[in-house]
C-alpha cells in the first residue's frame, strides 16, 4: 500500500509540477510600426508643386536628399535649382501626421546663392 500511495503521490505531483511549467509560460512579442515615410522624390514633386501654385510660376525643379519621416516636427532641407543654376534652400517640417499622410510647412530661404561658374 505504502507503494502504491507514494506512486499515486508521485503522479500527482508529477501532473502540478507540469501543470505549473505550462501555467508559468509566458511570451510577449513587441512589435514596432513600421515607421511611416514619404520618398524623397514624392516630396521633392509635392514642393514643386505647391510652390508653383503659390507663386504662380512654371513648376521649379527641386531636389531632396532624403525620405520625409512621418514625425511631427522632424525636418529637411530641400534645394530648388532655377533655370539660371542659382539655388534656394527650402526647409520641411513635418507639421502633423493624419493615418498615413504627412502633413508638412515649408519655408523658402530668403537669398539664394549664385550659380556655379
């Protein structure tokens, strides 16, 4: 009898011990959002144009060294190339971000430097 309960003991405990390995399991996996950007070359055609509506003027030709990251308050500088071959530094901020559109303010430097020779 001593036998059979010490084996009946040990199932038992046996059955709690695995019961609490599994209960005691745990994982969590963090899964970062993608971060949310705008190409530069998207932003360099959204300057153009918004800058030829608010002047009036023919579409300038702008360039942006990188992607605008989704990031209220995070900037670039562009820079506008005009026919002549004199430049103008246009600064982005990142105003708001709505879903998956970036809102951003620019801002025109007030000279612009000379073209090459």
């Amino acid at each position: 009898m001593i036998t059979a309960r010490l084996s009946a003991a040990t199932s038992i405990l046996s059955a709690v011990a695995a019961s609490a390995l599994l209960v005691g399991c745990s994982a969590s996996v963090t899964v970062d959002k993608p971060t949310l950007k705008m190409s530069a070359d998207k932003l360099a055609t959204m300057l153009a144009d918004k800058l030829a509506a608010t002047t009036g003027q023919p579409k300038p030709h702008i360039t942006c060294p990188e992607d605008l990251v989704g990031k209220v308050g995070t900037t670039t500088r562009c820079k506008l190339t005009a026919d002549d071959g004199s430049t103008l530094g246009v600064t982005v901020t990142v105003s708001s971000v709505d879903g998956d559109q970036i809102n951003f303010d620019f801002e025109a430097d007030d000279t612009a430097s000379p073209a090459p020779n």
